[in-house]
C-alpha cells in the first residue's frame, strides 16, 4: 500500500547558475524560461536554451520550443534572451 503523503523525488538542477529543485523528472521550455533569473521578457523577445548532464540520449543538446528534457541532480541548462526588432 502506498503512502499519499510520500514526497515525490527532488532534483536539483541549475538555470544560468542558479540552483532550483524540481519535483518532476522532465521540464519543459516554458518552465526553463520562467526559471531563468534576470533574463528580458516581452513580446519581440526569443528564447534559446542548451543543457548538459541530463538523464536521456544525448545527455547534451538544444532544448527547442515545445521541447522538454528528462532531469537529473546536475542538469545544467543555459537560457540567452534574443530581441527580434
């Protein structure tokens, strides 16, 4: 019998640097973006993201929109900010 209260697995991961924990095992663009400290937001703003060290094949690459990435503890992921006017 399983227990409701039983906490789900936490890894830790970095977002430029900055260190969170995330309870599920894949994260997606959206959720790297709104993770990402100090980066511009706005309309004419484009997101790229690489990472590294994460628990699937290829452990490293680009993360593109509408994409998401299995995690581990030690997954790195790197955000740049780009204006398209």
């Amino acid at each position: 019998m399983s227990n409701q209260n039983e906490q789900k697995p936490k890894y830790t991961i970095k977002v430029n640097g900055t260190q969170y924990e995330v309870h599920d095992h894949h994260i997606d663009f959206n959720q790297v973006v709104a993770l990402a400290p100090d980066l511009p937001r706005g309309q004419n703003i484009t997101y790229s993201i690489t990472y590294q060290n994460a628990d699937q094949k290829p452990e490293s690459g680009v993360l593109a929109e509408g994409g998401k990435v299995k995690v581990k503890d030690g997954t790195k992921f790197d955000v740049t900010a780009t204006d398209k006017s």
